[in-house]
C-alpha cells in the first residue's frame, strides 16, 4: 500500500528503476518555464524552458512548453489550462495513454512541476512529481543527456481520456464572493514581501487581496528542492487552521499556489481551489482592492 507520498511523488531511486526497465508506459515530462525576476513593477518577463531542457535532461524525457502550447493563450493572464478537448488531443500526442505512469519534473526548484501536476489532476491525469526535480537527479549521479531527441516512428498517438474535475479553479467572482463570505479564507502563498507590497511586483500593482491571509509556498520546499517531510507541514498549516473547506489559494500568476496545493494534497483530502487569474489578473482592474503594508 502507498503512502499520500508515494502515490504523490517519486523518488529518483524509483524513476530510475522505471527507466532501466524500459517500461514503455513511463512518460517523463521537463515542465521548466523561465520566469526572469522582475527589475521594476510591471517587469513581466517569460520564456518557454525548452533551451533549458535542451541542455540537459532526464533520458526519455520531454518538453512541455506551459506558457504557450499547452495553455489558452486567449485569456488575459498567463498559463491558463486549455479547454478538455484541446488538452487532450495535446497529450495523446505526447504517446500518453490510460495507463501510462507520468512523471514531472522541473529544473528549477519544483513550482512548473507542482503546476502541471494541478493541471493534469484537474483534468483527471494521474501523474507523480520527481521529488527534488532535475537538480536531485543530478545530486544522485543519474545521467542526463542533451540535444533534441532522435525521431521514433514507433511512438504511437496514445488513448489517454480527460475529463474536467470540479472543484480545482476559482475566478475572479469566487473570489469576489469569498471577500463576502465569513466562512471563506483566501491564501496568498507569495513571499511575505511580496504580500506586503514592500517588494518589486511584476504585475500591475503591488500588495495583496484583502483579508488574505500569508502562507509562502517556498516553505513546504526543502533546501534540497524537495518536499518538507509531512509532519513539518502539518506545523506550518496549524498555525492558520488550515486545511479547511472554503478556501482559495492565489499567487501572482496561479504558479506558486500549487505548490502550496501540493503540500496540503500531501496531509489532507480537504477540498480547496486555486484563483488561477491570481494577481496577474486582480492587478490589471483598477477597481479591485488591494492591500498594501
């Protein structure tokens, strides 16, 4: 029987075994995106991380550009999900079938990684995160190569079937309603200066939805780019009462609030969405409060 953790996350012992086995049903996927720090308020500057995995990656694995590709690139904030039919076809072209094990990683410290898991979950995709990512893969002397993968005629379109699970995105009027509401809490899991407004925002303004409440998700990440163990976390959400139904996790652009998503998946079950327009979008319509300070 596995553990909330095991089912959730994989060790690099544990993909590696995988991979030497030449399953054909293990799909790894580089989900890097490259988020420059901003220089001023409004720096908003995004690449895709396919140079990145370009220049080294797991063996096997592929790259999925979430900033364009597998996005809906008409909304007015960034990595939106696309809509079910669109995801899906994007995954069977990917060779991903119902039962295929897939596993993500990024290259950086586990936030694209703890998105694209969100992603999936929400349109009822199973997959694990490599715990630590590429820099744990690394750390353990597992290859990596570099370069575009040869052509392989043998992989075939897969069967894999998506289908929208309630409960996972807020909107901008959830939130809106939760501002209204004495038994909704809304979680900025930003850094503290960024909730306060006292640091440089990328977005249109600085500061932090009213009445929210403050849990960076760079706490649940260890040093070493992995998960904290769960009963540190338990500590951290204790401190807010939390989990609890009613809540809604934002950021700034819907990114780091999954991995706040992932920490409380690791010790709860308790139902809870995420304001995936998050400040990106707040910030934008001058009449939505903010609070700065």
């Amino acid at each position: 029987m596995y553990s909330k953790r095991q089912q959730m996350l994989i060790e690099c012992d544990a993909l590696s075994d995988l991979l030497i086995q030449q399953q054909t049903n293990v799909v790894v996927i580089d989900a890097t995106v490259q988020l420059a720090s901003p220089q001023f308020d409004g720096d908003y500057r995004v690449e895709s991380g396919y140079m990145l995995w370009k220049a080294e990656h797991i063996p096997t694995a592929i790259h999925v550009d979430q900033y364009q590709d597998f996005a809906d690139t008409n909304k007015a904030y960034s990595f939106a999900p696309p809509d079910v039919a669109t995801a899906q076809n994007f995954l069977r072209h990917l060779g991903i079938r119902q039962d295929s094990q897939v596993v993500i990683y990024d290259c950086r410290d586990g936030i694209w990684a703890a998105r694209l898991w969100w992603v999936l979950a929400s349109f009822g995709v199973y997959s694990r995160i490599l715990n630590g990512g590429l820099s744990a893969w690394k750390r353990a002397t597992y290859p990596v190569i570099q370069g575009e993968p040869a052509y392989n005629p043998s992989i075939t379109i897969g069967d894999i079937i998506l289908t929208s699970q309630s409960g996972y995105w807020a909107d901008i009027n959830d939130v809106e309603q939760a501002l209204q509401s004495d038994d909704s809490t809304l979680v900025c899991a930003l850094g503290q200066a960024q909730f306060l407004g006292t640091a440089v925002s990328r977005y249109a303004r600085r500061g932090s939805i009213p009445d929210s409440i403050n849990i960076p998700a760079r706490n649940f990440i260890g040093t070493d780019n992995k998960y904290i163990a769960e009963q540190d976390i338990l500590k951290i959400l204790a401190d807010y009462d939390l989990p609890q139904q009613h809540t809604i996790l934002y950021c700034g652009g819907g990114i780091s609030a999954c991995v706040l998503a992932v920490a409380i998946r690791l010790v709860s079950d308790t139902a809870f969405s995420i304001y995936d327009g998050s400040l990106q979008q707040w910030a934008q319509q001058p009449q939505r409060p903010l609070f700065v300070g």
